[in-house]
C-alpha cells in the first residue's frame, strides 16, 4: 500500500515537509519494489536511506525545538528515539539473516505506522507551535 503525501501530513515549515515527502518517496520505492518482488533488495536501499535521514531530519526537528522552546520537545525526542533504535533493530535483523520477508514486511508496517501517526499527530502540534509563534 503506496501513501500519498497530502496537506494532512503538512506542517507548514517547508524543510521538514520536504524531508517529509522524500520519506513518503522512499517508502513507496519499497512498495512498489515488493509488488515487482524486490522487495528484499529495494529494503537495503531504504535503510542506507534511513540512516542518513534520521539523523539529518530528527536534528532538523529538534533544532526548532531547541531553538522555539518547544514545550513537547522532550516527548517529540522520545519519539524519534524510539524508531533510531527500531532502525538499529532491522540493521542487526539484516546483518544477522540478511533481507528476509519478514524484515521486508516489518519494515513496511513500520514505516507506515511512522509516517501516519508521528507526523500526523508529533509533528504536525509542532508546526501549529512553530505557526503560533511566527516561525
């Protein structure tokens, strides 16, 4: 199942819906290589992918939290925490059995659980903080 990026998923500061719709790109590579059944070698691209995403987007977010003095900040990093270590988790799932189905399909469920309710719900209070205050 592909997601189209939608204003829903919008918060209304331009970098993060950028990062934002590059995340939803990259899932849906994955997707449509799991229907083409490359699904095992599109995850590998998705996690070399992900390990610069994380880090360029969570310190992106968390810079404009810091700097705004967002008052959910210490939740919103709890969040991002969790799914680094869930990434930690498929790398070692991946250099222990290799890109197996099941990895295949724990990413997919992942990912759109990520994108649906994180950004949905963590990120998009922050863009109406970020609004509130004229960023």
């Amino acid at each position: 199942m592909t997601i189209a990026w939608n204003a829903s998923y919008a918060i209304g500061y331009p970098l993060i819906d950028a990062q934002h719709q590059e995340l939803f790109s990259r899932f849906n590579a994955l997707v449509g290589a799991c229907q083409q059944k490359q699904g095992r070698q599109e995850v590998v691209r998705l996690f070399e992918f992900l390990d610069e995403y994380v880090v360029q987007h969570f310190n992106a977010e968390e810079a404009l939290m810091a700097a705004y003095a967002y008052p959910e900040s210490r939740m919103h990093r709890e969040q991002h925490q969790e799914f680094t270590e869930k990434l930690q988790g498929w790398h070692r799932h991946l250099q222990q059995e290799g890109s197996t189905l099941d990895l295949v399909v724990d990413t997919n469920e992942a990912v759109i659980r990520w994108l649906i309710r994180h950004i949905r719900t963590v990120d998009v209070a922050l863009g109406t903080f970020l609004h509130s205050r004229q960023v």
